[in-house]
C-alpha cells in the first residue's frame, strides 16, 4: 500500500523543480500581468480603474502604428522566407555542386547573435557606408539611399536584415525534412518523365506541407514578438516612429516613459494576440502528427 | 493530370529543366554573397585604423593593425561584460539540464495522470514572447531587491529554455529501451541513479544540441539582460556592444573588433558539436 502511493507521487518529485521554475515565472506573469492591467499600478497603491487602461491603449494611435509595422513585416517575410525556404532547400536536396560548402554557409547566420548582425548591417546601410559605396562602384550611384534614415525604406531595410538572419532555419527545416520523403515517388516521376516543375508542385510542395504550415505559424509568431532586438539596435523605432513594433512599443512605453499602464495593457494584448497563434499552431501539430501516423 | 498540363504548356513547364542548373548556381552564389558579406565587413573592418576605415570601407586593410581589440579591452570593463555573459550562460544551462531532464524522465518512463495535458502546456510555452512577461517579473525583482543580479536572471533565462529542453529530451528519452532500465532495476538500481548513470550518459547527441542551441540563445539575449541587468557592471557582452555602438561612434573598427571577440565562443560552440546539432534539427524543431 505505502508502495503504491510512492509509486503515485513519485513522477511529480522528478517535475516538481520544472513545475516550480515555470509556475514562477509564467504563471505568476500572466495572472499578475492580466490582473494589473485593470489597475492603475503607477500610484503607490494600485488603485482599480477598470477598463481605462484598454481605452488609453486603444486610444493610442502609435499603438496601432507599431501593430502595422508588425503586419507589415509579416506580409512581405512570410512569402519571401516559404518560397525562398522551399527553393534551396530543393536545390540542397537535388545535390547541386557545391551543395555541402552551400548548406553551411546557408545555416551561418544561426550562429550570430541579432546585436551582432544588427550592428554590421547598420553600417554597411548608412549614407556613407559600404552598400552605397559598392552601388557607386557600379555606376548605380542613382539608387544610393540612406536605407536606414528615411522613413519610407527604412521598414524593408530592417526586413531585409531579419529574412538574412531567420532564412537559414527554414532552409534546413525543410531540407531535412525532405530527406524522410520516400525515394521511390521521385524514381516513379523520374520514369514518366516529369519536369522539375512539375515534381515540385505536385510531389515535393505536396510532401511538405504539414511543415510548410508549421513553419508559417512559427515565422508569423517570430515576426509579431521576436523581433524586439533588430529594432533596438538598428533603429531605435526610427526614423520617426516608422519601425516602431509592438515589442519596441512596450519597452519604450515601460523603460523610458515610465507609463508602466499602458505598456502592461499593451502586454496583454499581445499576449491574447499570440495565444491565438499558438492555439493554431497546436492544432496545425496535431494534424500533422495524425498524418504520420 | 499531370498529362494534361505537360500537353498544354510544354515549353514553360520544361523551361526550368533546360535553363536550371544556370538558375540555381546563380541563386545559391548571391545567396552565398549576401550571406558572407556581413561577416566579412565585421573582420575586415576590425583590423582596420580609423583613418583607413573611413577611406576604405570594402577591401582589405592595407596594413592590419590588432589596436582596435586592445581598445576595446582597455579599462577592463569588456572582461567584465565577458564574464557576466559566461556566468549567466553557463548557470543557466546547468540549471535548465538538469530540471530538464528529471522532468523529461517522469514524462519518458513513467505514468501518471494528465501527462499528455502537461506536456502540451509546456511545449506550448515555448513561443511565449518575454516581452510579455517582461514588466510583471521587473516590478516583482524591483520590490524584492533582485535586479541586478545574477540568480534572478539566470531564473529567467532557465525558465525560458524549460520548454524547448524538456521537449527534446523527453523526445530523446523515449527512444531508449525500457528493457535497459528494467534489468538495472533488478540489479538494485534507484531510479534516480537509472536516470544519472544510464539514460543521461545515452543521450549525449540530444544534451550536446541543447547545450549548443541553449548557449547560443542565452548569449545572443538582448531584451531581458537590457531590462534586469541596468548597472554598468552587471551588463552582459551583448548589452555592452549595442553601448559600444554609441559609445564609439566614430571610432567603428573598435565595435568591429569587439564583436568579433563576442562572437569567436559561439563559433568554436557551434563547431564542437555541429555534428550533434544537424541531427538535433532533424527530430525536433529548433526555434530560430
């Protein structure tokens, strides 16, 4: 009898230190997090203030700017990361020369830290940086731009940055997931003569799919709330406020205005925003796994 | 179908077979230059003087010099930063191993109830953003006196690599014979010495990537070492570099060089267990 009961606590000794770390750090947030953003937390004594909070962030229109940003960048990424995504990983697995030289300098930019890169871009992207430089080299002095410092490019030039540094993940995620498709389909197609075309469409997109869609759910969630160290040190939101993002958006609100209210409600919101994706994210796994069994 | 469509527009469909070798090579070679042009401005630019920076940006130094590293060490505050990122990376991998694989062992080789639910709430975790949990946890350390320092970080960062580590061991974990631990069992071994001097010293393919993946993220952290580690003392490398930015504004090369020196453990990081790694991608998804 005492066996048993031993028996029946003892997986819960070996979680307890995870369920301990976690109930900490994400529970606590998110309770005090939600709960906070109907108080006025800035006074000594949180006063309740009901829904004021959601009216002032609602209200803000740099709030629903740096909301935009995010979309923006999740519109022009999300193609570009699958369709590039897809095509190398292709030509990684058709073997072509080079193909092993080429899969470590695809994966190369996993290694270096956002702070890094950010940093080496933001130079080579100034007026007088390299970028420009080269352009004149090449008699295109006409399209020199001070990439990061006007308003209207500066958004793509971080776009750019991000889809330099986040390719590399989808290549080899596809790519290794390419190496379990059966040989056979591809021999069988050989045999009747399709295209390369034709046995991207209607065999290897086909093959992918379930991780295509994974990978689409993970890069709209990165775009939305990972992106905060691009723009800190690449932009600091600007020029203006045209690569403000919701991540920068909280930050600046919470460290550098001290308007704590607004940046926690902001926080819940996104935390919603992003519950949602990985509620869709979850079933998209769940599908996919179904398949493979 | 496919009979259909080759009929219709045989020239257009066939066009990628005649003209794609030419196509790919050319993708793959931009792609290559994109891709290492960053990393060869950040080492060329760092044994480069000020003057000859400002006068030759792309090509090589004429005459390499190695001032810009001694710059950035002057004063000592780099090995500061350097070893705050070193004690925050490696307390935090240890911690994060270690709850991570008892964790994973309960959900690998026993059962219990709601095991599948718990699971899920976990993996799910792992796309959290932290900005979120950002402002809750800083007024907590702000009350109970805790920024600024080591632990409550290093708190952070392992509940923040939990998810992902549990994941992949439990994957792993799964994967070895129960049969392995049934005959230790009878020969008088505890489960908890089943798990330290059997499963743990199997699973060196999938702790190595951890170790690796989880490295690499905690060094590369931005936001969170901004926000509880504000004291010029406790700052972290990466924090201390995006300050080099400013700080050394028109003296560029000396950023270069410090970022090289930040960037070199990752390297030989990623190199030592690169074979791990690759295999690690494979069965799990690894967050970008």
């Amino acid at each position: 009898m005492r066996r048993n009961i031993g028996r029946k606590i003892q997986p819960f000794l070996y979680l307890l230190p995870s369920i301990v770390i976690l109930i900490f750090i994400y529970l606590y947030s998110f309770i005090s997090l939600l709960k906070d953003s109907f108080y006025n937390i800035s006074t000594k004594t949180a006063v309740f203030v009901g829904l004021r909070n959601y009216i002032n962030v609602f209200g803000d229109s740099l709030f629903w700017d740096s909301l935009l940003h995010n979309l923006i960048i999740i519109v022009v990424t999300l193609p570009v990361l699958i369709i590039f995504s897809i095509l190398f990983a292709v030509f990684l697995y058709e073997r072509i020369k080079g193909w092993k030289a080429y899969r470590v300098i695809v994966f190369l930019p996993y290694i270096f830290a956002i702070t890094v890169i950010g940093i080496a871009f933001s130079y080579i992207f100034t007026y007088r940086g390299v970028l420009n430089y080269i352009l004149n080299l090449l008699h295109l002095k006409f399209l020199a731009l001070d990439w990061l410092g006007s308003p209207r490019v500066a958004i793509f030039t971080l776009i750019f940055v991000i889809i330099w540094k986040e390719l590399g993940f989808g290549v080899i995620l596809l790519y290794s997931r390419m190496m379990s498709i059966p040989e056979e389909i591809y021999d069988a197609a050989k045999v009747d003569g399709v295209s390369w075309w034709q046995n991207l469409r209607y065999i290897t997109i086909p093959q992918l799919r379930s991780i295509i869609e994974f990978y689409a759910v993970i890069i709209v969630i990165t775009m939305l709330s990972w992106i905060f160290n691009y723009v800190y040190v690449m932009t600091s939101g600007g020029p203006g406020n045209s690569t403000n993002v919701a991540e920068y958006y909280i930050y600046r609100r919470a460290f550098q205005y001290n308007q704590m209210n607004v940046a926690n409600t902001a926080s819940v919101i996104l935390f919603i925003v992003t519950l949602i994706l990985v509620f869709i994210r979850f079933k998209l796994e769940r599908r996919e796994e179904e398949i493979i069994d | 179908m496919i009979n259909k469509i080759k009929s219709k527009s045989k020239f257009w469909y066939y066009l990628p077979d005649r003209i794609g070798g030419f196509v790919k090579h050319f993708l793959y070679i931009l792609l290559s230059i994109i891709t290492l042009f960053p990393v060869y401005f950040i080492i060329v630019s760092a044994f480069k003087t000020k003057k000859e920076y400002a006068l030759n940006t792309l090509f090589l130094p004429s005459n390499p010099v190695l001032q810009n590293f001694t710059e950035a060490f002057k004063g000592n505050i780099f090995w500061l930063w350097l070893m705050n990122s070193i004690i925050l990376t490696v307390g935090s991998i240890l911690l994060s191993l270690l709850v991570a694989c008892l964790a994973a062992f309960a959900f690998s080789k026993m059962k219990f109830w709601g095991k599948s639910a718990m699971l899920n709430i976990i993996v799910s975790l792992m796309v959290i953003p932290p900005i979120v949990m950002i402002i809750p946890l800083f007024r907590l350390m702000a009350k109970i006196n805790l920024t600024n320092n080591y632990a409550s970080v290093i708190l952070i960062y392992s509940a923040l690599l939990l998810p992902f580590s549990i994941y992949l061991l439990t994957n792993f974990f799964v994967t070895i014979p129960n049969s392995l631990l049934e005959s230790a069992r009878i020969d008088g071994c505890t489960d908890i010495r089943i798990l330290f001097s059997i499963i743990i010293p199997l699973s060196r393919p999938a702790i190595i990537t951890l170790v690796v993946v989880n490295s690499l993220w905690t060094w590369s952290e931005l936001l969170i070492a901004l926000i509880f580690l504000q004291s010029n003392k406790m700052k972290t490398l990466m924090v201390g570099i995006a300050l080099f930015k400013t700080r050394y504004a028109i003296n560029i090369p000396v950023t270069m060089a410090a970022m090289v020196m930040a960037t070199i453990p990752m390297i030989v990081l990623y190199i030592f267990g690169q074979r791990y790694f690759v295999k690690g991608i494979s069965s799990g998804a690894i967050k970008g």
